[in-house]
C-alpha cells in the first residue's frame, strides 16, 4: 500500500506541478493580454485626445475666418451706405447751391459739353424764374469756336441743371444725368476722400 502511496502522491505532486506551471503561463498570457489592451486603450486616448484637439483647432479657424469676414462684408456695407448718402448729398447740394454758384456751374457745364454747332438749351421753370439777366451772355462768351446755343423757353419738367438740344438730339445734362454718367469716378472720389486713412 505504501507503494500506492507513493505513486498517488507523485501524481499528486505532478499534477499540482503541471496545474501551477499551467496557472503560471496563463497568468503571464492574461498579463501580457492586460499589457497590451492598456497600450492599446492608451494609444486610443492619446488619437483620441490629437483629434479632438485638432478639430477644436479646426472649427476655431473656422469660426474666426467667418466672424472676420461677417466683419468686412459689414464694414463694406457700412461703406456702401456712407458712399451712396455722401452721392446723394453732393447731387442735393449742387441742385440747391445759391443762385450765383449754381448758373456759375451751368455755365461751365454748358461750355463743356456744347458741340460745335447750333444748338438749344433748355432749363426747368424753377431756372427759367430765376436765371440771372446776363446768363446768356455770359454764355455766349464762353462756348468754344462755332458752338451756339440759344435759350428755349418752353418750360420742360427738368430738375436741377438743363438739357442741350441739337435738331431732336438731346444731351441729358441734369445734375441727375451727370451723376448717373459718372458715378463710378464720383464712387472714387469720394472713397479716396472718406476712407484715405485705411490705406
């Protein structure tokens, strides 16, 4: 029996021998699994973390980008605004200049865009009213070599400034056709005037 034993305990003893060195290779399997599986996580918070912070980056950029050009598009349109009141004014003031500025700038214009030719010109009832006695001739003294211009006076609905009539040809030269002809150089002007120190 002591035979038996011995045999049983040897078993025994292998046995526990194989089951420990089993636990001890499974232990350093779930180790080197754990190991891993935290390398892993680590590394998936660390991507993780970049591409938050990379898309936080991003939509930043993109917010101040907007917020910046919200910003111009206000301003010029802020500028827009102030460009077309100050056109608006100049035309208003030029058709309400005094009297004697205003026929003074009548006749410069005249003499300016007369043609070499016989022509009429033609004012407003509220001109007709008050133009000075000595408008015409003044005139007359001023237009270019073979210019001629005479006073109609049939009172047609023009604003401020006047018309030039040659045989049914008409050059429009109320103060309204004049801004509308050269707005954009009036544009510039007046940019040049109110925004010079942004350049």
């Amino acid at each position: 029996m002591a035979g038996l034993e011995k045999i049983l305990a040897d078993i025994e003893e292998e046995a526990r021998t194989a089951a420990g060195s089993k636990t001890d290779a499974a232990q350093k399997k779930a180790d080197q699994i754990l190991a891993d599986a935290r390398r892993d996580a680590d590394e998936a918070v660390r991507q993780i973390r970049a591409e938050t912070k990379r898309q936080t980056e991003d939509l930043a950029r993109r917010q101040a980008s907007a917020q910046a050009l919200a910003r111009r598009q206000m301003m010029l349109a802020a500028k827009q605004d102030i460009l077309n009141d100050a056109l608006e004014r100049a035309k208003k003031s030029a058709g309400q200049l005094p009297e004697k500025e205003y026929f003074d700038l009548c006749l410069l214009m005249a003499a300016g865009a007369a043609e070499k030719r016989s022509g009429r010109i033609l004012f407003g009832h509220r001109d007709l009213d008050r133009m000075p006695p000595d408008f015409m001739d003044r005139l007359k003294r001023a237009l270019p070599e073979g210019a001629s211009l005479t006073l109609d006076e049939c009172q047609r609905k023009i604003g401020s400034g006047f018309v030039l009539d040659y045989g049914g040809v008409e050059e429009d030269c109320t103060f309204d056709a004049v801004f509308a002809e050269r707005e954009s150089e009036f544009r510039d002007i007046c940019r040049e005037i109110l925004f010079r120190e942004e350049a």
